[in-house]
C-alpha cells in the first residue's frame, strides 16, 4: 500500500534529512547511524502506518456489523415487547412491568431521498386538494346561469 507524500506517517522534516543522507552523505557513518539504519528505521514506520491503516479499515467494518446487529435486535425487541403487551391485556402485573420499557424507535435504513429541483422553465404543479370536493352549485341557479338571454324569434317564409 503506497502513502502519499502528503499524507506520510514521516515527518516532513525527518523526510527532508533522509533526503539529504541520501543524496549528499550516502557514505558518511557516524556512530549507530548511517544512511541504511535510517531507511531501515524509515521503513518500520511505514508499515507500522500501514498496519494502523488495516485496522482502523477492520475497526470500521465491525463498528458497522455493531450498530446493524443492533439494529436488528431492536427490531425483534420492539415485535417481542408488542407481542407481550397483547399477552398481558388479562395479567396486569405483567402489563405494568412491560408499560415500563421503553425501546427506543428503529434507525431508517438510509437517508431520506433529496427533493429534485425544477427546471426554471418548469410550471410547479399544484398539490392536490384534500377532503371532499365542493357542493354543486344549486341546480336552479346552474341553468339559469348557462341559459342564453333571449332566442330568436323563428322567421315564416311567406309563399
């Protein structure tokens, strides 16, 4: 597993003075340290990063394994706690006992879907109207409304 340079387990300056063994004193020895210990050393804390990486990558899949087991014994603690209060309607002692658990309500399984917006060029559309839709008009009042002011009178043709 290669790290970045930006996110190195090694300090930018200890890098900067590997850099520099490297470079400009590759065969410089001074007492218990050379060029090779502090690869060496280097090296360690790579993979002492890497190691701290893979658990932390395990710690999080058992964190989700966690809250999913516990969510499915909430689950099966609400259906059993519901189950018991039907078998309790005839035993009150029992009854009071269960009406003092309090379980918690189950997690949603995932986010709630975001509203998608409109094209601007969209017209909103009205909500629907609830309840009962409204009284027809009386029907006295209907035809009186809709009938034309005056016929015509019909014409004779003479002959």
């Amino acid at each position: 597993m290669l790290t970045p340079i930006y996110d190195s387990p090694i300090a930018p300056s200890l890098q900067t003075l590997l850099d520099v063994f490297a470079s400009d004193l590759p065969a410089v020895k001074f007492p218990d340290v050379d060029l090779p210990v502090l690869e060496e050393a280097a090296a360690r804390v790579k993979e002492s990063a890497e190691a701290v990486a893979r658990a932390e990558a395990a710690l999080e899949t058992a964190r989700q394994a966690l809250q999913e087991s516990q969510e499915a014994l909430l689950l099966k603690g609400q259906r059993a706690l519901a189950y018991a209060r039907v078998f309790a309607e005839e035993k009150p002692e029992l009854a009071t006992k269960l009406e003092s658990i309090g379980l918690p309500r189950a997690a949603r399984k995932g986010p709630r879907p975001e509203p998608q917006a409109l094209p601007e060029t969209a017209m909103p559309v009205e909500p629907r109207r609830r309840g009962r839709p409204p009284k027809a008009k009386d029907s006295a009042t209907l035809f009186a409304e809709s009938a034309p002011a005056e016929a015509p009178e019909p014409q004779v043709a003479a002959g």
